[in-house]
C-alpha cells in the first residue's frame, strides 16, 4: 500500500499561484501513474493533471490546460502540481492518487486504490 501526502494548499487571490505536492512515504513514484482530482462542494470529483509511470507522459482536464503543469521532483517520490493563473472556480480540495505500472494517464477514480487525504485550496478575493 501507498501512503500519499498531499500539501501547499491555502487561501490565494484571483490570477496568483500555488504549487502542490504530492508525496510518498519511502516509495519511488517513478514507478506510477500519478492523477491529480479535486472536488469542490456539491461537485463531483474531476480529474485535472495526469503523469503516467515510466514514460512520464502527462495529460490535462481542459478546464486548467495552459495553467498547471504536473512534474515530478528530483526525488522521486514527489509529484508537483503547478497552478498558475488561479480562478475562483479552481477553489476545491485537491488529492492526488497513484496507481502502479500504467504507462496510460487516466482520469478514471475507480483505477485508483491510493489516495492521500487531500489539500484545500481557496481562490478568492
């Protein structure tokens, strides 16, 4: 089982960054697909960044291509995700999940059996 912890969430304005990271305890994310999710209240849960194992291609929701960007750190048991350009309606609890030995980005959670706890961001002025 893989524990995740997410992080670098909190309260921005309209048009600032964040960067969120994704971390795993003593396991090397080379070896997964990591998705980025959130969920906004009385929303369902979307994915919105996607990084496969091995090859590290990404694939993006189109509600934030152009404004985030998923990269893995130089340890690799980090998995980044880049906001810039904040908009009110990216405010929602983001998660990221991991999935081993997918070479295929998938926006699908039910792919997903590890999940870390989430982090809150809010977009507001």
């Amino acid at each position: 089982q893989v524990q995740l912890v997410e992080s670098g969430g909190g309260l921005v304005q309209p048009g600032e960054s964040l960067r969120l990271s994704c971390t795993a305890s003593g396991f090397d994310l080379a070896n997964y697909m990591i998705t980025w999710f959130r969920q906004a209240p009385g929303k369902e849960r979307e994915g919105v960044a996607c990084m496969a194992s091995f090859t590290r291609g990404t694939r993006y929701a189109d509600s934030v291509a152009g404004r985030f960007t998923i990269s893995e750190g130089d340890r690799k048991d980090t998995v980044y995700l880049q906001m810039f350009s904040l908009k009110s309606d990216d405010t929602a609890t983001y998660y990221c999940a991991a999935k081993p030995s997918d070479l295929a980005c998938k926006f699908d959670q039910k792919a997903f059996n590890d999940w870390g706890q989430g982090t809150q961001v809010t977009v507001s002025s």
